[in-house]
C-alpha cells in the first residue's frame, strides 16, 4: 500500500514538473528564438522559421548582425538614456508614492478618501488621451538651470522623467500593501513619541521590500517601454530612449539579423533588474495570494 | 621669427575662420532617413557642401526613423517646435501645407522644369516641396518564366491587358511550380496600399476620389469601374492568384526562393531582384482599361510655416537639386533621380542600365495620389477596404462604405480648402 502510495506521490510529481517544462519552454521559446536569430544571416533566418532550426545556433553563425547593428544607430545612447530615464523614474516614484501612499493609509487628514478615490479614478484614463496637453504644457514650462531660466522642456531627460513620477497604480499597490501592515506597530512608534518621518523611514519603509520589489519592476517595464511620450517630446538624437531607436532598423528592406540583434541587446537591462529583484517580486506575488 | 610668423598667421585663420562661422545663420533640418546609413551618407555630404558654400547659412541635421517621423512632425507643429527645413511624403504634403505646417518655397521654378512630375509637390497652385527622387513600382519576373509560360514580354507602348495578365497569371498557376502566380505584397500595410494599388483602381477607371472636385468620392471609388475593379481584386485571393494575408519573410525573400511567378514590387528591391537571378526583368503594369498606371511621388524637401529664414532655407533645397546629388542618391539608394540628364550620371539609370525601364515607367504611366489634405484620412480608408475585399467582404457594400466615410470626412473638415 505504502508502495502504491509512493508511486503516485512520484507520477504526480513527474506530471508537475513536465508540466512546468512545458510552460517554461512556450515563455523561452520567443527569447531563444530571438537571441538564435541574431547570430544568423538574414537569409538563413528567413529560411530557418519554417523549422526547429529557427531555435537553433546552427549554420552560419557569427556576431555581424551585432557589429550592423552598432553601424547602424547608436545603440549604445538609446540604452544609456532608456536606463537613465528609467532608472530615475522608478527611484523618484517608489520614494514619491510610497509618502504619498503612508499619508492615505497612516495620517488622518480630511479628505483623503476622496483625493485617493480620485487618484485610483486616474487608472481608467489612458495616456493617450492625455498626452497632447501634456505635450503642450511641456513645451512652455519653464525650467531654472546652467543656462539660467530657459522655457520649455523638449528635448530633455526631466520631460521623459518627471510626468511619470507619481502613477496611480503604485500609489494604489503600496496602499494595498501598508493596508496589511500591523496598525500596533504604528500606535507604538506614536506612542514611544517617533514621528510620521521617522516612522515612514525605519518602520514601514523596512517592511516594504516586496512591495518595493513589485512597483519598481512594473514601473521599469512602463518606463522602458516608452515609445509614444519620447517620439512626442524628443526630436534630439541625444535623449531617444531604445524603443524609438528601434525603429531605426524598420528600412523597406527589414534586416531582420540586425532588429534581432538590437532587441537581445536592449532586452539584457529589463532581464538583470528582474533577475536582481526576483525574490522579492515573487514573495509579493505569493502573499498577495495567500491573502486571496 | 619663423615662429612668431606661423602663430599670427595661424590667429588670423583662426580670427577669420570663427568670423564665417559666426556669421552663419543656423538652419535646423528634419529627415526621415535615421538608420538609412546610404542616405545619411548622402545627405551629409550635400549639407557639407551647402555649408562650405557660402557664409551665410548653416544646416544642422536632425534625423529620424522613418516609421516615427510622421508623428514626430505632427507633435512638433503641436509644440511650436518645428525646425526650418523638413522633409515630407508627398502624398501628405497637402494635408501638412493645408494645416499651417509648411509654407512654399522660394525657388527659381526654372531650375526644375526638367523633373519629373511625381517629385514636384504643389498644392494651392504652389510649390510646397521638391524631391530629389522618385520610386516605381513594377511588375518583377524572369526572363525564362516569360519564355516557359509562352508568354508576350509586355512593353510600355504595349502593355499587358487586364486579358493577357490574367492569362499570365494562369499559365504560372498551371503550371504548379509556384506557390501563388502573384505576390502583391500583402505584408506590408500602410501607405503601400494605396500606393500600389490605387493606380490599378485607376486603370479599371476607378479612383479614390473625385480629382475634378476632390469634394467626393461618390461614383468614383463605388462606380462601375471601381465595382469592377473590386470584384477582379477579390478573384485574385479567392481563386488562389494571391494570398490575402503574407508572411514578412515571403515578401522579402519569397521571390528569390522561387514561391512566386510574379511580384509586384517598387524599384527599392530591384538591385535585390537582380542579384537573386540574372534574367530578372521589370515590366510595366498591365493596363486594365484606362490605361497602365503606377503610383509616383517619394519624400520631398519643404520649408516649416514657423522657418524665420525661408530664404535661406530654400537656398538650401536649391543647391541640393544639383544632378550630381540626383545621382548620388539614386546610386546609394536605388530610386530614380528626378532628372534626365542626372539618370544618365548613374549606372543604374542611364540608357542601357540594369534599372533605366523603371525611368520609363514613371514618365510613361506615373500618376500622383489624390492632391488633397483628406489624402491623409482616404489612404487608410481605402486600405481598410481593400484588405476587407481581400478577405471575402461584399464588394458594393464595401465601397460603399468606404465612399460614405470619406465623404463624411471631407465634410466635417469644410471641404479641405478644395
């Protein structure tokens, strides 16, 4: 009986994980296909899709879609200025709507159920809808810097940057979030006389970390993604973040090798930050459903 | 002394240097063409020149991907942020000019008497833009497809009719080596549609819309002929001459591995042609009625409504219509120089060259999309369509549709200035 027992605690782990496989292969297959493409030359690839070769670094393989690529835009700038602007933005809006989710959740003030009830409202807008004001508004804004008071804010890193900052959604994620906190560890700290500060800095900040984790690579997916806004305020070389120089390598006649090699390239940022914050991105998601 | 000789001479330089630099009045420039490595080439070395020409004006160059820099104009006319000289499409110019964007420019029209029509862009009875090239589209084969069909070799005083292509079409289907007879391109969307495909309405009879007026499209894109066109068009994907829907990877190669018969391809992919197989050949488009057509009008320099220097931004536009830079562009990129006599400085282009039938082609057969800043609106309007009627839509009922769109578009913008 014992044996019989084992046996199907065994046929059902084997089924699992074949399973799991199997799913795991259908979410590779597009990156295997994706960084095998790059190494083949144009005509090989083309002939290659008909079959599992297309998976497979065979034939004529060689790193000159690579060097292409590098010929052909500045590869280099856009994912510098991609990982700037992203980098900024997902730092500046974890600290701006983290404060602003603890002041929701923590402080009492009037009203706030109405203002948070409108900033959730703000979900259901899409950006499109709004980027034409904010595109106007953009190009009169003044700004103080080296150059003293200049108007306008094209052509920049802070037009990519700042409207972005503050999003409902991870005002909404983070208020979920310290909503599940123990209330008594706030009364505490209260009582032992800590203020919203300190209280927002070594108590709640700490505990956040798969919060933190989660907000951060939603947001990095959002800001790395940004192809509308940029074509829209950007017309410098100099600032074009790596969606927009994508299109560089959409000639009438497609190197396909080539828009290979630039997405394994600009794909190589987005996989290290969700390797590096993996752990907590997954505890997040598995409270969330112990919780559900 | 020797020394003391060198170093003033070299501050006079440098003094005289900076003061013709200084002089010089800076011009921005917008291009279509980032990571197009043979026309930056190109258009670099004409903006040096320009710049090293003279002393009063300076071009400075900003460049674009193509597939972006529609949206990039629009936004920048949107911020008041457009830069002195732009480039446009030329079927979109009229909408550009018409909306505030463009002003025209300041040319001796002598100096492009001698261009083809398809590069001139005038709207308002204005000249807006000009275009250093123009492209073609042709219908692509072999030599020895011709001749094992049994097949007439079409010229442009005698071209195919509507008869003898669709006889073609079924001598290749017959024969069972192809795939489809006809690769019409189907993976590609956008602008090709009716690019490509507008001039075979055309040749049914048919149009977009009514050129006398531009004020409806009622009759014209739903009249008999274009019925007619609209049910031949819908037999090439349901008797199996066409396939409705492509694979990228077909278009681009499908033809060199020998799927297709036929392609029906612009002169940007002929040097490919040609390098797949040495008895390519370039015919000209079958002539179903109305005679044989084909789209024309490429990417044209213009001058921003917002320019504070229109004179020397078509100074700029002026020195750039030499033949020599005609050439160099036709020679980098395989379309067709606007002139003449700069075809006859290429080796593509002039008499006897690999691609000179497709200059033929255009003075013969080229005909400009509409002239009008609806274009915009009807382009995807009649790709729209076009793809349904591909795809088994009711014909009529299709065009219909499509006419009533138009109309209503054309009305709600108070006729476009027509």
């Amino acid at each position: 009986m014992a044996q019989i027992s084992a046996d199907n605690h065994g046929l059902r782990l084997y089924t699992r994980y074949a399973v799991l496989v199997l799913i795991a292969v259908i979410f590779i297959f597009p990156l295997v296909f994706m960084v095998v493409s790059s190494l083949k030359p144009d005509q090989q690839l083309l002939a290659d899709t008909a079959s599992l070769r297309a998976f497979l670094p065979v034939g004529d393989i060689s790193l000159n879609n690579y060097t292409a690529a590098f010929q052909r835009a500045p590869v280099g700038l856009f994912i510098m200025n991609s990982v700037i602007v992203t980098g900024v933005t997902v730092v500046l809006s974890l600290l701006a709507c983290s404060a602003a989710a603890f002041a929701f959740v923590f402080v009492n003030w009037k009203g706030r159920e109405l203002v948070l009830s409108l900033i959730l409202a703000t979900l259901i807008v899409p950006f499109e809808t709004i980027a034409i004001p904010l595109l106007l508004i953009s190009s009169q804004l003044p700004w103080i810097g080296l150059d003293g008071l200049t108007s306008g804010w094209l052509n920049t890193y802070r037009v990519q940057i700042i409207p972005f900052i503050a999003d409902g959604l991870t005002i909404f994620l983070f208020v979920q979030y310290f909503k599940d906190l123990p209330g008594e560890l706030i009364e505490a700290a209260r009582v032992e006389g800590a203020s919203w500060g300190q209280i927002y800095r070594r108590i709640v900040m700490p505990l956040a970390g798969p919060v933190l984790a989660t907000a951060a690579i939603l947001k990095f997916l959002v800001m790395y993604n940004q192809y509308l806004w940029p074509l829209m305020v950007v017309q410098d070389e100099a600032y074009r973040p790596v969606m927009v120089g994508l299109q560089y390598f959409f000639q009438l006649n497609i190197a396909w090798g080539e828009v290979m090699a630039y997405l394994s390239l600009i794909t190589v940022p987005v996989l290290a930050f969700y390797l590096y914050l993996q752990k907590a991105f997954i505890a997040s998601i598995a409270s969330t459903g112990v919780k559900g | 002394m020797k020394h003391f000789t060198l170093a003033a001479g070299a501050l006079l330089a440098s003094v005289a240097f900076t003061t013709v630099a200084q002089a010089q009045t800076t011009l921005s420039m917008w291009y279509h063409g980032a990571g197009n490595e043979g026309e930056a080439k190109v258009l670099n070395q004409i903006i040096t020149d320009f710049n090293a020409s003279q002393a009063d004006w300076k071009v400075e160059l900003q460049s674009f991907p193509q597939a972006a820099y529609n949206d990039s104009v629009t936004a920048g006319a949107l911020a008041g942020n457009l830069p002195d000289i732009l480039d446009v499409d030329g079927p979109i110019m009229p909408n550009w000019a018409w909306a505030g964007y463009m002003q025209p420019l300041q040319i001796d029209e002598a100096k492009i008497a001698g261009f083809l029509p398809g590069p001139k862009g005038y709207w308002g009875g204005k000249l807006y833009s000009i275009g250093l090239w123009d492209a073609a589209v042709a219908l692509v084969t072999r030599q020895s497809i011709l001749d094992e069909l049994k097949l007439r070799t079409p010229t442009l005083d005698q071209p195919w009719t509507g008869e003898e292509f669709m006889a073609a079409l079924d001598a290749a289907k017959a024969s069972g080596k192809y795939e489809f007879p006809l690769d019409l391109g189907m993976a590609w969307t956008g602008e090709w549609y009716p690019y490509a495909f507008s001039p075979l309405l055309q040749s049914f009879g048919g149009d977009i819309v009514d050129r006398t007026t531009y004020k409806t499209a009622e009759g014209t894109l739903n009249g008999e002929a274009a019925v007619k066109f609209g049910d031949w068009w819908q037999g090439l994907f349901k008797n199996g001459y066409a396939q409705a829907t492509q694979d990228p990877a077909d278009r681009d190669g499908g033809f060199a591995a020998g799927k297709y018969a036929f392609s029906w391809n612009g002169n940007w992919a002929a040097l490919g042609a040609l390098a797949a197989f040495d008895d390519t050949v370039f015919l000209p488009a079958p002539d179903f009625g109305a005679g044989a057509k084909i789209g024309a009008a490429s990417w044209q320099f213009g001058i921003s409504a917002k320019s504070a220097h229109p004179d020397g931004a078509s100074k700029f536009i002026e020195f750039a219509l030499q033949d020599k830079y005609l050439a160099d562009f036709a020679n980098t990129t395989g379309l067709i120089p606007a002139t003449k006599t700069a075809a006859a400085m290429t080796e593509n282009y002039k008499d006897g060259g690999p691609l000179a039938v497709f200059y033929g082609m255009t003075e013969a057969n080229a005909l400009v999309r509409p002239v009008s800043p609806g274009y915009v609106v009807q382009a995807k309007v009649f790709e729209k369509a076009l793809a349904d009627i591909a795809n088994g839509a009711a014909v009529a009922d299709t065009l219909d549709a499509a006419v009533d769109e138009i109309n209503a578009d054309i009305e709600k913008n108070g006729g476009y200035g027509h």
